[in-house]
C-alpha cells in the first residue's frame, strides 16, 4: 500500500467497524483486511495487515475492557460502599 492509501485506512478504521456492518466495534485483524480487500481491492492475510498496522499506522493491539452482561452497577456501588470497608477491616 502507498503513503495515500494507508492514510485513507487509517481515516477508515478510525470510523469503526459497526461503519462497515460488524456487530462489535472491535477490529481485528480479519475485518481489516477484509476492508483493505474492499475498498482497495489489495488482499492480504491477517498476520501481514498486523504489520501494516503497527509498522505503517502505529497502530498497537488493544485488549477490550471486559464488563459482565449481567452486572448490576446499583449492587455493585452498594457493596463498594457498604461490604467491602468491613471486608478490609477483617
């Protein structure tokens, strides 16, 4: 990929991957390189994209923050409040 094309992935990724029909908005490796195939008719394996990624954009992996589905906030600042001060006492 050339100087301008890598520009115009980097403004692409940076829209999201629900902007391309993904039901996450968590890019991997596989969904960048099926945008690259897409929008530039380039086809990379993934490992490679993972290059252009971090060589090119400077791009670094990132790890989702993990939040419960069946978390209750109002439970839970309630027993940071209340329960874990005793918890620390003991």
């Amino acid at each position: 990929m050339n100087r301008q094309q890598l520009r115009r992935l980097e403004r692409l990724l940076l829209k999201g991957p629900i902007q391309f029909g993904f039901e996450t908005d968590l890019w991997t490796t596989e969904r960048v390189a099926w945008v690259i195939e897409e929008k530039f008719g380039i086809k990379y394996h993934p490992d490679h994209v993972r290059l252009i990624l971090r060589n090119s954009l400077n791009f670094s992996p990132q790890k989702p923050e993990g939040i419960a589905r069946q978390r209750d906030e109002k439970k839970r600042r309630n027993w940071v409040k209340n329960v874990l001060p005793e918890v620390k006492k003991s």
